[in-house]
C-alpha cells in the first residue's frame, strides 16, 4: 500500500494554514497512497484556542466512515479517562499522525493496519501546520506512533511515558499509551489497571496545563 517516492503532503497545503483551509484541502491530498482506500481523509478536530492537542496513530474504521477523529471505541475510552483526569475534552483538540485509515479486509471487516515510516513522515506537514495553528501548551502522544512523529524513532513511550519534555512546538510534550491497547488487552483486570495508569497520565497533563 505505500511506495517509497510519495511525493509527501507539503504539496497539498492550502496557502493559508487555517484550520478550515486545512480541513478543506486535506481531502484533495495524495500525498501517499493510502488516499486510494480509504473513505476520507480525517483532520483534527477541536478549537483553535484549545491548550491541549493530543495525537493519535491514524483514523479507525469507524473514523474513516464519520470523517471525524475520535469518535470508535478508542474515542469513547478517551473521553472516560479526560473526564476521571478533570480534563475539559471541549478543550481538547484531538488529530492524528496519519490522516488516511489503514487497513486490510478480512471478509466483510476492515481491520487497522500499522502505517509505515514513509507514511507517516509523509503526512507529517498536515501535522506540523495543525500544531502550528493551535499552538497548544501541551501536546500528548498518544502511542509509539504519534510519539515517534514528534520525537523521533528512538523515542520509547514504556520508558518515557507521563514526563513532560521540551520540544520547539510545544512548551510540553507528554507521551502515554493509546486507548486503542487498553481495548485489546484480553485480561479485564490487566485493563482497568492500563486504564488506571492511563488516566494518571493524562492528570500529570492536566497539571501541567493548569501550572
């Protein structure tokens, strides 16, 4: 599904980097080649004025079919965690890594596939302008993925998760788990442990947007 010479996405930005220009030109983008499956590209969602952007690896099924980021099941376990944390989730923006869905068919299923490298450093200036935009004080990473995008491949969210660490887009950048790896733990004791520590996390986030 993915090809080495992708031209990249910086190409098909609006001249104007408002969200609404952005939002309106990502649909237009092929910037790799997974524009070909999916239904729709998804942009990030939430207000300019927002002072915490948290990123996601990709858009899910049910994401790809809505066009809005968040809204599957890893969305609703989200919006559990923000609320027991005391995050406002009005006053989050939500976006992803990679704006196009991944996947491979399993009969009638469409199940996430992992996206590349190439991938997602091709939809990295869709990212960037998003960042730039909303200029939030806190940006979160929710998994390797979204972790990585912003502070490179080395970057190990099992050992770094919950700190808070200086980065040129944002005063603090914050890494944890996504909720999508709560869901597929098959031990439901195990979850609501995940979840626990998931949901400490985002309170250390909370503190820093508060401090």
């Amino acid at each position: 599904m993915s090809r080495t010479n992708a031209p990249g996405a910086a190409e098909f930005l609006p001249p104007t980097h408002s969200l609404k220009a952005m939002r309106d030109a990502v649909q237009h983008c092929e910037g790799c080649e997974l524009y070909k499956w999916a239904t729709q590209a998804v942009f990030g969602e939430g207000r300019r004025s927002a002072k915490l952007l948290m990123i996601g690896e990709q858009p899910g099924n049910e994401e790809d079919l809505q066009g809005k980021p968040f809204v599957g099941p890893s969305g609703k376990l989200l919006d559990r965690a923000l609320t027991e944390a005391g995050v406002d989730r009005k006053q989050v923006y939500v976006t992803n890594a990679v704006k196009h869905f991944k996947f491979e068919e399993r009969g009638k299923r469409r199940l996430h596939k992992k996206p590349r490298a190439s991938e997602v450093q091709a939809c990295h200036p869709w990212l960037e302008a998003e960042i730039e935009a909303v200029k939030p004080t806190v940006i979160a990473c929710l998994g390797a993925t979204a972790a990585q995008s912003i502070l490179g491949n080395d970057f190990r969210v099992t050992v770094n998760r919950g700190r808070s660490i200086d980065h040129p887009l944002a005063p603090h950048v914050v890494a944890t788990m996504h909720p999508s790896s709560i869901l597929r733990n098959p031990d439901s004791k195990q979850r609501e442990l995940e979840f626990d520590r998931f949901v400490q996390d985002l309170r250390v986030i909370r503190q820093l947007l508060e401090s």
